[in-house]
C-alpha cells in the first residue's frame, strides 16, 4: 500500500529539508510531493536544486495562491492508495503516519484525524487563545456536521485516495479544514480520529496563521455545511 504525502510549502527555507528526511526516514512505500506556492525565501530555489531530487514531485505555483490551492495541486497529482496532508513546518511528526493510517489499512475507516487533543502523545505548550479558538472552531463544525471530532483544524488528515478524487477543493487558503470536513461529513464517510503530538512554534519560529484565519473558518463552516450541497 503506497501513501502519498502532500507538503504545502510556502517560505519554509529553515525547515523543508528536515520535514522531507524525516518523512524518507518512516518505514512505509511513501511518494512525497511537495507544492511550492510561490516561496520567496530561498525555499524554491532549494526545491529546484538537490532537494528536489530527493522527492517524487515538486510542483510550483508561479504566484502565491494559499495552503488550500496548494493542496488540491498536490492531490490531483497522488497516485498512493491513501494520501496525508503534512506541513513543512516541523509541527508534526511524520513518525507517526502508521498509525494514523492504520484503521484505514484495518478497513475501519475511510478517513482519519490525527487530533492533538485526543491524548497520546506530547504536545509543547503555547498559546491558550489559539487552543479556544480551535476548540470553538471544531466545536462549530460539530453542530452543523454532527460529528463529534475533538481537533477539526489539524493538519494530519489521512484519505482513501477515491475519496479525494470524490471531493472539488474550492476554499484557497486556511478555509480548507473546515470545507474538507463539512465535504468528508455529508459523504457519510467512516471517521477516526487518533491521538497525535504536536509540537507547535511561536511567530517567532515562523507560524503564519492568525485570527483573520479564524473569522474566515467561521465563514466556511457556515458556507459548506448549510449553503452548499
């Protein structure tokens, strides 16, 4: 069974060449793709050398178009059974795919989580408001899904790759969690979640996403699970 991991990158220069490493160095058939999206930081330029030789796809977007844009590039272009979403950032531990995609390989699931609230892992402390408002977020989507999920906006979310191929990403940017999990919810799809580390960083170590982030999740609960089909 070959996973696909899809790396959204954007102005990632410190970080990239260790996340690639570390997902070579997980003892599964893996094919690591990796979506530029218009880094300017020395990130492209890195991805067009050495590095990119060391994956089996670099795809680069010629202007800055979000991680969402990112995303739907780098599923259009998975060819593994199961695909799982990985940020370039060092936030998350590749070391943890087999079991984040073991109850798919138990045919138990059809998506999985990973949740850095469920348990079972470390997790750096930092930011009570950011844990709210993911808490709130994930609370929200709940109610409209009818889901009981414990961390809507992680990032490791594994799909069988039919599943993707079922599903149009339209939201560009951070909008995506909440759009794939309101798309993943009316398919009445079979949902895991399974408890995760995280090892989060401050603005200062690089951390992008904000509050705007937050208002605009807000929208996109609402939009997909009451306004779209």
């Amino acid at each position: 069974m070959k996973l696909s991991v899809v790396i959204p990158c954007y102005n990632e220069h410190g970080t990239i060449a260790e996340i690639i490493e570390r997902v070579k160095a997980v003892p599964l058939n893996t094919e690591i793709i990796v979506v530029d999206d218009c880094s300017t930081d020395g990130t492209r330029e890195m991805l067009s050398g050495d590095l990119g030789d060391r994956v089996e796809k670099v795809i680069f977007h010629e202007k800055n178009m979000g991680k969402g844009a990112a995303l739907s590039s780098g599923f259009g272009n998975a060819t593994g059974d199961l695909v799982i979403v990985q940020d370039a950032d060092l936030e998350y531990d590749p070391d943890e795919y087999p079991k984040l995609i073991k109850p798919i390989v138990e045919n138990k699931a059809d998506v999985v989580y990973g949740s850095r609230f469920a348990g079972g892992g470390y997790r750096r402390v930092l930011f009570f408001w950011h844990m709210v408002g993911n808490k709130f977020l994930t609370l929200l989507s709940n109610m409209l899904t009818n889901l009981n999920l414990t961390d809507m906006e992680t990032c490791y979310k594994v799909f069988k790759r039919e599943v993707l191929q079922k599903i149009n990403i339209d939201e560009s940017r951070f909008g995506f969690e909440a759009e794939i999990t309101a798309k993943v919810a009316k398919m009445g799809l079979k949902i895991y979640e399974v408890g995760i580390s995280y090892a989060g960083r401050s603005y200062a170590e690089g951390k992008k996403i904000g509050w705007k982030d937050g208002i605009s999740a807000v929208k996109c609960i609402i939009k997909y699970n009451l306004f779209r089909r």
